[in-house]
C-alpha cells in the first residue's frame, strides 16, 4: 500500500541583502583609507597608458625602425628578444625566462 504525504508548502527564503556598510567608529578601519571609484579609474588609466606605450614601440620597432632593428639583432646572442618601454621606445635583450635551447 502506497501511502501519500500530504503536500507541503515552504515558502521561499528571504532574499540575501547586502552587508551594512563598515562603521566608520571601527577600529580596525580607521588606518585604511576609503575605496574610491576615482582611484580605480586612476590605476585603469595607468595601465592603459603603459599598455599603450609599449604597443607604440613595438610598432614604431617593426614598422618605422625596421632598419635600426635589423641592425641590433646579432645572430650570435641567443633568445634575443624586443622589448618596449612605456614611454614609447624600444630596445633588445636576452630573453627573461625560460626559452627554446
């Protein structure tokens, strides 16, 4: 015999809120400074600026200074790689880390 549970309703879970702000009176936040969306924005910019400035070698490297770089480039250093700085320019080294032997 087959007995059946009545049905149960369960009513849904509150929703989640999100935790109150940090109280300003806490100890342990009084030597940290505020988070502020203009310093996020300040390290983006900062970023991209280097980003930037290095893609601005390499280019200026590969396309502008094809000669300059051809000239650099002994085929007696090993791994020998191109390098751009973040204010444009552009220079060769050994390669950092691990490469091809």
């Amino acid at each position: 015999a087959h007995l059946q549970q009545p049905e149960q309703t369960r009513e849904p879970p509150p929703p989640l809120e999100p935790p109150p702000p940090p109280n300003s009176q806490d100890e342990e936040n009084d030597n940290q400074p505020p988070i502020v969306t203009t310093t996020l924005s300040r390290h983006v910019s900062v970023v991209y600026e280097d980003l930037f400035g290095r893609r601005r070698g390499l280019i200026k490297a590969l396309v502008d200074e094809p000669d300059k770089l051809f000239d650099v480039c002994d085929p007696n250093r090993e791994n020998l790689a191109l390098y751009a700085r973040p204010d444009g320019t552009w220079h060769t080294d050994p390669a950092r880390g691990g490469g091809t032997r």
